[in-house]
C-alpha cells in the first residue's frame, strides 16, 4: 500500500524556511516503509554548498547502514533534485524519487542537465513529480518574494 510521506518533507521544508535556508526538504524512506532520514537544507547553516536536503538524508542513512548502496529506498523531496543531488540518487541507487515542485531553472531531473536519461548514468530510479507541488512551489515562492 502507497502511504506519500510528502508531508514530513513539506515540514522539513518549512523547517528550513525558518532557519533562513532556501525551503527544501527530503525524507528518506527504508524498504520497510520507515522513515530512515529527514532533513531540510542547511547550506547557510553549514558553509556548504552541498548540504542540500537530499544529501543530508543519504549522507545520514549510509552512515547508519555502513554502507553506500540504499537499493529499495525511497525519497521525498519538495523541490526536483538539481544535478548534484541527482547524481548522489544514482550513486546510492535510490528506487523510486517523488518531487514536489519542478525547477526549469537548476532542476537536475526533468530540467537541465537530465542526469537519469544521460548515457553515463549508472542507476537510474522511478521518477514521480508532482506530489505536494502546490504547498512545495509556494513555500519557496514565499521564500523569495520576502528576500526581495
């Protein structure tokens, strides 16, 4: 049975917005159907570009694994993953990615670079878009509009 856990991103997203950071946030969901890994951007937070929320949640699970590979996971995110994040997806050869809102600008799956459909990719997953993209697009339309 499908259970979206779109909504625990959405507040991993909000979360971020809080702390300043561009609200973006992933959750990272184990075969079993629990919540391995949540985390929302912390780039500012961090000095570090690649603290995206994406890499936060694979870095966290590999951890706890002791492992690379995250085969039959599963991960949420609010905003397409950019072409960073979506190598790190194929690296760890995540199962299934649901986005929320699409990113024409620095998108990594549908828009840009297109990692998944690229000849040299290694893994590529399922790819859902859409889910939560309402909420997802307006939080960072919030955003913003408010830094302006």
């Amino acid at each position: 049975m499908f259970k979206s856990h779109m909504d625990a991103a959405l507040e991993q997203a909000r979360a971020a917005a809080q702390r300043g950071e561009v609200p973006v946030g992933a959750v990272l969901v184990a075969p079993d159907g629990r919540i391995a890994a949540q985390a929302g951007n912390r780039t500012r937070e961090l000095s570090d570009p690649t603290a995206h929320a994406e890499i936060l949640v694979l870095r966290e699970a590999c951890a706890a694994g002791k492992t690379e590979r995250l085969q039959g996971f599963d991960l949420y995110v609010t905003l397409e993953p950019c072409a960073m994040c979506a190598a790190a997806i194929a690296a760890a050869r995540l199962r299934r990615v649901y986005y929320g809102a699409s990113d024409p600008k620095s998108g990594g799956v549908a828009h840009g670079a297109c990692v998944f459909s690229h000849p040299q990719a290694h893994h590529t997953p399922e790819i859902y878009e859409g889910i939560g993209e309402v909420e997802a697009a307006e939080l960072l339309r919030a955003f913003f509009s408010h830094l302006r």
